[in-house]
C-alpha cells in the first residue's frame, strides 16, 4: 500500500504542482468577493453579486464558449506541427466577433442591465471594464494550455487574483469602499497579468497567424454546441439570481450569494481536474490503457483527497464565518452546507467530463447541461417560493446529482463497452 502512494505521488508530482498553485490562484479569487462583504451591507454586496452575474453571463456565452474547444484543437495541432498558429489564429477570429456582439448588446440592452442590477447609470463603464478583463483572463488562460504550460496557466491565474486583491484592499484601505472599485478589481488583475505574460509566449508558437478554413469550421461546429452547453451550465451556476431577484429581498440575495461564493469557488478548483487532464486525454482518449489508469488509479485517489476536503470544509466553515463576520451573514450557513453535498456530486461527474470533452462528446454534455438547468430552473421557482434562499440552495444540489447519474450512465453505455 506504501509503495502505491509513493508511485502515485511520483507519477502525480506535476498534477501536486500544479493544483498547489491553482488552489492558491483561486484562493486569492476567492477572497476578493469575501473582502467585498466584509465592507458592503448585505444589500449592496446583492447589487455587486448580480452585477457580476450580468458580467458573466456574457463572458461565458461569448469568450467561455470557445475556451474548451480551443485547448482541444490547439494541443491537436501542437502535437502535430509545433505550433498553434492554425487554432490560435480561429480563436482570434471569433474573440474579434464576440467584441463586437458584446458592443451591440450593451447598446440595445443598456437600461435593462441597469434596472435588473440596480447599478447607477455612472458604474456602468465599470461593469464593461469588468467584462473586459475576465475576458482577457479567458483568452491567455486558454492560451497557457493549449501550449502546454499547464503551470504557467496556474501562474498566470495566482498572479491574477493577487493583483486584483492587492489593488482592492489598498483601495478600500485608502478611499471608501465602493462598487465601482469592486468591478474595477475584474479588470486591474487580468490587465496587468496579461501584460506581463506576453514576455513568456514564444512569437513562433503563434505567429505568423495561419487562417484555416478547417480549423475554423471545427472550432465553430464545436464552439455552437459549447455556447448552448456553456449557457445552460451559466445558468446552473447563476441562474439562481434570476429567479432570486424577483422572489426575494436584495438583502438575502446579497446573503446568498454570500454564501455561494464559497461554492463558486469548490466548483472552479474542482474544474482544475477537467483543465489539467483535458490536454493529456486529447491526445490519449484512444487509448484503452492510458484511460484506464486515468479512471482507475488516479481518479479514485483524487476523489479520496477531494471529498475528505469537503467533508472537513462541512463542519469548519461555520466557525470561521461566525468569526470574521459575526452574524451578518448566518444565514448564509446552511446554504453553504446544501451546497457542499452538491459539490460531492460534481467531483464524481468531473472526472467524466474531461474524457467526454476529450472525446468531443460534446453533443451528450450539452444536451446534458441543458435539461440540468431545465431541472434547476424549475426546482428555483418551487424551492424559493416555499423556502427561501435555502430552497435555491437544495435546487442547485439536485440539478448536480441529476448531473452525476447521467454522466456514470453515459460512461458505462457507451465508452466503457466500447473500451
């Protein structure tokens, strides 16, 4: 048994690295919304959360969307030529579009982004620098790893949150907290850890920029279904807000929130499992006895370490909130324990998700994704007409068991006959 650990952690030492680093990146992301509730009311802290969900839903449909099917293509291509030139140049191609898409939206869609978030007709420039800069953090982080620089890509995300942290506590140290600084924040870190990176890109791996009509079209048929996938995990993940905000005071939607953040941030460091292993099975996810060692021997100690840290984080958290913030945000308490079961059941199904991805099974995971969030959705407006913010909390958690059952079925009927 010994042994087995010691050849597990051997063959696992580039994943320790780079998870380390990732966990640190998003622990520095994660603290920059909980630093923000420290200083707003609970009102306010509700008017940033669905600011930020405004902001998301479109970084996600438009910049997230061809995230995935870029780090596919791109490694494909890399492991054939050497270089990206080919995919990074199609990914340009549709950054450029989705600029343009977003500028005609916030011009048609301006006083109805300000009405559901409540923002003053001032911030929203704000709001658009914030869009802005997750999608600069999309774009080199999809960059790093369809390279191959996985542990630059966790560099490149620490950097990020830092910076971002940094610039808010000093400012808030310094000025009066306000909501503009908290959107600026989006925009400062990625900014300014973009700029920097440009130094550790190798020209050649990207440029001349080769226009490929294939490349296009394949990132495009997959990108069309990653939009409808991406959109409908949007949702799952924020769609709660949607119904929230019609339902509910912004006092407890600032609360949940709250609490949600410490599930955002579960589920992001849980979708480290996905990006890590999402290069390695694009090139292997034919191959009977690589997959096998993935699913079989790396996954379930990976879940061991994932659902002990949970099942520690269930019990710990109360304390350390009741601490720091006292009772202002207690009823965020039990929203986060619902949701820590969920997120149980999302470390079981990530592990399909990055061979599904790899296998570009991705009209399964879309279809998947949507009826998840039909689920979700419907659940939302039951659940918190009887409940509350707690009802949206026990939706979420049964839209991700739904998830789990049907990525295990998907596995056992198709690929692992077929393996």
């Amino acid at each position: 048994m010994i042994e087995y650990i010691k050849k597990a952690i051997a063959d696992g030492k580039t994943f320790i690295v780079f998870a380390v680093l990732r966990v640190i990146g998003q622990v520095l992301f994660f603290l920059t919304p909980l630093l923000i509730a420290f200083y707003f009311s609970q009102e306010n802290f509700g008017v940033y959360s669905l600011s930020i969900t405004t902001v998301y839903l479109f970084t996600t449909l438009l910049i997230g969307s061809s995230q995935k099917p870029f780090i596919v293509y791109a490694n494909q291509e890399r492991n054939e030529s050497g270089s990206i030139r080919k995919s990074f140049t199609a990914r340009l191609l549709f950054f450029v579009a989705a600029s343009f898409l977003f500028a005609l939206l916030v011009f048609f869609f301006k006083d109805n982004i300000m009405r559901f978030t409540y923002l003053p007709s001032s911030a929203f420039v704000y709001l658009a620098l914030a869009y802005i800069g997750i999608s600069i953090r999309y774009v080199f982080e999809a960059l790093f790893l369809g390279l191959g620089k996985k542990i630059a890509y966790a560099i490149f995300s620490g950097v990020t949150g830092f910076i971002s942290l940094l610039f808010l506590g000093i400012f808030f140290i310094v000025h009066i907290p306000t909501l503009e600084a908290a959107l600026a924040a989006f925009f400062v870190g990625p900014f300014i850890a973009g700029i920097c990176s440009l130094f550790f890109i190798r020209s050649k791996d990207i440029f001349p920029l080769a226009y490929d009509a294939e490349m296009c079209k394949k990132m495009f048929r997959y990108t069309r279904w990653a939009f409808l996938g991406g959109g409908a995990m949007y949702l799952v993940n924020w769609g709660d807000n949607f119904v929230l905000r019609y339902i509910v005071p912004l006092e407890e939607i600032g609360e949940y929130n709250f609490g949600y953040q410490f599930f955002k941030g579960t589920v992001i460091l849980l979708g480290t499992i996905n990006l890590y292993f999402l290069p390695f099975l694009s090139l292997h996810a034919r191959d009977t006895e690589k997959i096998r060692a993935y699913m079989y021997r790396k996954r379930p100690l990976i879940f061991f370490l994932g659902a002990a840290s949970i099942a520690a984080f269930f019990f710990v958290f109360p304390f350390v909130i009741q601490m720091v913030y006292g009772e202002k945000y207690a009823d965020a308490i039990p929203v986060v324990r619902v949701l820590s079961v969920g997120s149980l059941f999302l470390l079981w199904s990530v592990f399909y998700a990055a061979l599904f991805d790899a296998l570009e099974y991705y009209r399964f995971t879309q279809v998947a994704h949507v009826a998840m969030v039909a689920i979700n959705l419907i659940l939302d407006v039951v659940f918190v007409t009887w409940w509350g913010i707690i009802g949206a909390a026990i939706a979420t958690t049964i839209a991700y068991f739904f998830s789990a059952l049907l990525y295990e079925w998907y596995f056992q009927a198709h690929y692992r006959r077929r393996a």
